[in-house]
C-alpha cells in the first residue's frame, strides 16, 4: 500500500490484484470465522428488538385511548351539547 504512484500506473491491474489476493484470502478466513458470531449477534439483537417495538406500540396505543374514546364520546353525544350550549 505504500507503493509509490508509478507502480500502480507502470504495473498491469492482473499483477496488482494477485499481490492483493494474499490480502483477501486472509480476511476471508477471519470473516469466515466471525459469520457464526455474527449470526447469532444479530439474532439476539432482532429478538430484542422485535419485542421492544411491539411492546412501545402497545404502550402507545394504550396512551392514545383516552383521548380517542373520549373524543367519540363527544361525537355521539354532540346533539346533547348543542342543546345544552
């Protein structure tokens, strides 16, 4: 990586990536490794995560239901109130 700017110019792209392919082969063997990690990381993440958001929207839905029933409360009883005034 530290080669000047004239190797990659000078040199053909076929001789610079088998110098690279060692690179690559060695990451692939780590990540290889790590997929199972991985895997099983953001699964645990998912199931959090899923049970969260589904209890906030319960949470929500339970926070929004006083005002929305009392609203079509006042709707059903709008007769009574003009009357009333």
């Amino acid at each position: 990586m530290a080669a000047p700017y004239w190797f990659f110019v000078s040199t053909d792209s076929g001789h610079i990536l088998n110098r690279f392919t060692i690179l690559i082969a060695s990451a692939s063997k780590w990540a290889a490794m790590m997929y199972p990690v991985l895997f099983c990381v953001l699964y645990m993440l998912q199931k959090f995560y899923l049970r969260t958001s589904r209890q906030m929207r319960f949470l929500d839905l339970e926070a929004k239901s006083p005002p929305y029933s009392n609203f079509f409360e006042t709707l059903q009883g709008l007769v009574t109130i003009r009357d009333f005034g």
